[in-house]
C-alpha cells in the first residue's frame, strides 16, 4: 500500500512542479505573446482529447480480452502514454518557435513536460513493481 500512496504523490509533486514551472514561463510573456500561445495550443486540444480517448480506450478493451496479460498491457499502455505525451510536447515546441514565443518560455515549457513525465515514469514504475511483486 505504502508504494501506490508513493506514486501517487510522485506523480501529484510532479504535475504539480511542472504547473508552477510553466506558471513561471507564463510571467516572461507579454500580452501579445500569451494570445500566440492560445493560437499554438487552439487545434490540438480536439485532437489530443481524441488520441488519450483512443489510448484509455485501447487499455480497458485489451484489459477485457486478455486479462491473463496485465503487467504487458500496462507496460504498452504507459509507454503509449509517454510518447503521446512525448510527442505532443515537440509539437507544441515547434509551434512556439514558429510562431516566434521567446525562447526563455520555450525553455520553462520543455522542462515542465520533462518534470511531468519523468514523474509519471516514474509512478508508473512503483506500480508495476508493486503489481509485480504481487504476483510473485
């Protein structure tokens, strides 16, 4: 038990850090530049939602076909998860340097989505550990 409360706030203190990070980036725009950052992230919000609905969904369909297969489809899943946010992030970063956002913000927005995904790895790591040494 103590290892899901760790994950849980690992993950917490991570979502966390990188919110204050990107909050901090967000104090070097201009008001100009903040409405440059709506138009980066204006089309993908639909698309996002789309492909972490294809994912969740993927993850409960497999968990019912093949529930013998756990810590695989988890493994698949997170890995999933990594690089669609992994992905997002270099798009979302392309965008800001076409569009011309300083590179200070660039730099705050980079860091922010490693904070939050390395503390989702490693949350994601305690669990399967914990799922594993459960079925040992």
């Amino acid at each position: 038990m103590e290892i899901l409360i760790a994950a849980g706030l690992i993950f917490l203190l991570s979502v966390i850090g990188a919110r204050a990070m990107n909050e901090r980036g967000l104090k070097l725009l201009n008001t100009q530049e903040k409405g440059l950052l709506v138009e980066a992230h204006a089309d993908l919000s639909k698309y996002q939602l789309f492909f972490l609905l294809a994912i969740v969904g993927l993850y409960f369909l497999l968990m019912k076909l093949f529930p013998e297969h756990v810590t695989t489809i988890m493994i698949v899943y997170f890995v999933a998860l990594v690089g669609f946010m992994i992905l997002l992030a270099l798009i979302v970063s392309n965008r800001l340097k076409k569009l011309g956002i300083p590179s200070t913000y660039t730099k705050a927005y980079v860091l922010s989505t490693f904070i939050r995904t390395g503390g989702m790895i490693l949350a994601m790591a305690l669990l399967l550990y914990n799922l594993n040494s459960k079925q040992i």
